[in-house]
C-alpha cells in the first residue's frame, strides 16, 4: 500500500437489502469483478456463498484472502483474518456479512470492528447488511417479525459510511427466488416460507429499508457526503423535521432499570438522527453516586448508560431528591425540545408508581414536548 493510502481512512461503502436472497453478496462481488477489471488492487476478505452458483461465479479472476481458523468448544470455525488482510495491503476489501458477529477467541467481537481497523489503515471496504441489523430498529423489528435480532450494527457506524446502495426487490420476486431454490436449499425455504419469509414480513420489511434509504439521502445530501442508490429517485425523496419556533432541537432520555429503556434509548437516538438534534440520556439517583442504589437496579441502570454511550449518546448522572423536577430542571437548564419517558407499567397503587412521574414531568415541562413510549414487544422467538 502507498505511504499516501496510509495517511488516510479508507472509504466505506455499505450494500443493503431487507431479507437474504435480494442480491447483496452478488451486488458485492459485481462491483468488485468490475473494479478489479480497472486494474484496481482488490481481495475478498470474506463471503458467504450460501451454496448459490452465480454468487460463487462472481468470485472468479478474485483473489480471496484465506480465513483464520479458530477452535471454540472442541469445534473449528473460519473467520475473517483481518491481519492478513493488512499485511496484504489491498486498495480495496470486500467484506460480507457486516453485522456478524465473530467466534469468542477473535481479537474482536463484530466484524464491523474488523472492518474499522481495515478502514483506518486506509483500506477501501464494501460489505453488506440488512436492515433488521440497524441497532435502533431492533423494536420494530420484533414488532414486524417477533424474531429479536440480536446481530446489530449501531447507527453512527452506518453514518459514517460513504456511500449507501440499496439492493431493492419485490417480496414477490424473492419468493419466487425462494421457491425455485436460489436462496435456500428446499428444506430451509419450506421453513423460511413458514417464519420470516411470509410477505406481509417481508414488504413491511422493504418499507423499513426504503424509509432508511431516504433518511440516509437526507443526511447525506445536508453534510454533503457522497451516497448512492439504487433505488428510482421518486423513492429517495427524505422529509425532515423542523422546529416550529426555529430552536434547535435537543432530547432528553429517561434512563432507569426498567427493561424497557433499552427501547427507549433507541426510539430516542432515532428521532434524533432523523432531526439531526443533540441527545442526552440522563438518569436521576435518589443519593451520591450509584453505589447508594440496591445492586440489581444498579446494574440494571448502568447497562442502560453504557448501551447508550455505544449509540454515541451524552449520559448524564443525577443527583436528586425529586425524580420529576429534577429531570425538568435539567431540561429547562440545557435547552432541551422533546423528553422521553417510558410508559410505565400499570399499578394498583398509582400515586406510588412511576405514573405518578411521567403526570409530574408532563406538568412541569409545560414548554416541552413529552413523548411516552409504550412498549410494544412481542415475546422473542
């Protein structure tokens, strides 16, 4: 690699689809038969073929990285070997399956952790996803499906790619894929078509990515970075919220050790993506620092901080004697738009439960917008 390509980041570049089977790894390997037929310096750091003749065509004239090998239980698993790839020194690396999640004994936990480290050796990167792997559309997601994805990609690292393409399909184009044995082999397709493969799924799923598409134009277009996509233009038109009275927007989330803060934290981050306003998740304890809380809401609360600084959000400790006004002074201090609070559960002793919170900050923050997230989660299959 030149000195030059080492000086900077390299350039990342996400292809997205909505479901196995729309065409992301053959999109992948297209685009890299192409580059590498411009004479650009390019290797397969890893792909899944998933048993399909095209994509595994597609690889030909390429040259493919071996994996790592790596023993976990008595059994041996093949993972991408990200230290070859930088001892390679490619100018590009294509890398499938960008919300994997890596063998314990890997230096790294994901794969797009590994892909990080390719990136800031100025490395150029494609690699792929779907869009139930987006951190913030986990709640939806269950909602849509009734499937927890626990494979998930936090928002800011699809942020700062470069470029976006969606790989758009109809629902009934991938089930007729499906049927004729390009996705999966006939046992796993009757089960897919039983599950996750039913096309209501699948177009509320389209929907999701069409809607992501745009936001990601929306953004893109404002900073402007590049962005491509595949998708017709009427189709990548995003809409963008504004305050009415011309304040920047800022919100506030509620975190405690409910388990439904976790979802919170995510409805939160997404909306300030979309607006493009600062976030903050604050948390208010009764007494100096958290060591005055019974361990179980302890842990349970630092979680909830810790799942909120990985989605890049400020986190704010609070010492206070009154839950409500201290989140509405805080609030009121630092300028905040839209507080977000979670719909507590129901109690036979309202004045006592955390009603009686969300009643006393509705009250107090008459100049702010409160949102009260209800919990919508189906069980997890």
């Amino acid at each position: 690699m030149s000195e030059a390509a080492q000086k900077r980041r390299g350039r990342l570049k996400v292809i997205l689809g909505y479901a196995a089977g729309v065409g992301k790894t053959y999109k992948m390997l297209e685009e890299g038969s192409q580059l590498a037929a411009d004479s650009h310096d390019i290797v397969i750091g890893y792909f899944e073929p998933h048993g399909r003749k095209d994509t595994i065509e597609k690889t030909e004239g390429m040259e493919l990285v071996p994996r790592r090998i790596i023993e976990y239980r008595d059994r041996q698993f093949e993972e991408m070997d990200t230290d070859a790839i930088l001892a390679r020194g490619p100018e590009i690396c294509l890398v499938d399956e960008f919300a994997h999640t890596n063998v314990p004994g890997s230096e790294r936990t994901k794969r797009w952790e590994d892909v990080t480290v390719l990136l800031d050796a100025g490395i150029d990167v494609i690699t792929t996803m779907n869009i139930q792997h987006l951190e913030s559309l986990n709640d939806q997601m269950r909602e849509i499906t009734g499937i927890h994805v626990r494979e998930t990609i936090p928002d800011w690292v699809v942020k700062r790619a470069d470029e976006v393409v969606m790989v758009d399909l109809t629902p009934g184009a991938l089930l007729n894929r499906l049927d004729r044995g390009v996705v999966y082999a006939p046992e796993k397709a009757q089960r897919a078509r039983e599950h996750f493969f039913k096309e209501p799924t699948l177009a509320a799923l389209r929907e999701m990515a069409l809607r992501q598409t745009a936001h990601e134009v929306d953004v893109r277009q404002t900073n402007g970075i590049g962005f491509v996509s595949s998708l017709p233009s009427a189709a990548t038109a995003a809409g963008k919220v504004a305050p009415t009275d011309g304040r920047p927007e800022r919100i506030l989330i509620h975190i405690s050790e409910a388990p439904t803060t976790a979802g919170l934290i995510r409805r939160g981050r997404r909306v300030a993506d979309y607006l493009k306003a600062d976030c903050f998740a604050v948390c208010v304890l009764p007494g100096p620092g958290m060591d005055s809380l019974p361990p179980k809401r302890r842990e349970a609360i630092e979680q909830h901080l810790d799942f909120a600084r990985k989605l890049h959000i400020e986190t704010r400790v609070l010492e206070g004697e009154d839950e409500a006004e201290t989140l509405a002074d805080f609030a009121h201090t630092n300028a905040v738009t839209q507080i977000f609070l979670a719909k507590p559960p129901r109690s036979p002793f309202p004045l006592l439960s955390k009603r009686q919170l969300v009643m006393k900050v509705v009250r107090l923050a008459k100049d702010i917008q409160v949102t009260v997230v209800a919990d919508h989660r189906r069980p997890a299959k």
